[in-house]
C-alpha cells in the first residue's frame, strides 16, 4: 500500500516537472509577445497606462514563477516525509 502511494507521488512529482518545463518555453513566447505588443501601445498610446499594465503583467509572472517553484519544493518535502515513515 505504501509503495503505491510513493509511486503515485513519484509520478505526480514527473507530471508537475514536466507542465512546468513545457508551460516555462510557451510562458517565454507570450511574455516576449506581450512586451513587444505593449512597447508598440507605448509608442501610441499614454505611455504610463501601459507600463502600469506592463508592471502587472510582471508582477503576476514573478508570483507565478514562485507559486510554481513552492509547489516543487513542498513535493520534495512529501517525498522525503512519505520516504521516511517507510
């Protein structure tokens, strides 16, 4: 019964790692896109609107980016704690 339930951490742990990496490459692409449209706005529109939006954006990445990186982390920790009470 504890086996299967490691294994089934192990593989959670392999999926997470994976969507992160995968989401990681697109996340470069639509950032790179969003600044690139933002800068075109800036050079049309008020410019201090948009750098608001811009500063946002990068606000909402950096919060993700550690969301993601704790979500790591506390799943190393369960792999140990469940690796321990075997």
């Amino acid at each position: 019964m504890e086996d299967k339930e490691i294994l089934k951490i192990k593989l959670e742990n392999s999926y997470l790692r994976r969507v992160l990496k995968s989401n990681n490459t697109l996340n470069k692409l639509v950032y790179r896109s969003l600044v690139l449209y933002f800068v075109i706005l800036a050079v049309e529109v008020n410019q201090d609107t948009v750098l608001s939006i811009l500063g946002y954006i990068l606000i909402a990445t950096f919060l993700f980016l550690i969301e993601a990186k704790v979500l790591v982390f506390a799943s190393k920790i369960l792999r140990f704690r469940k690796a321990d009470d075997v």
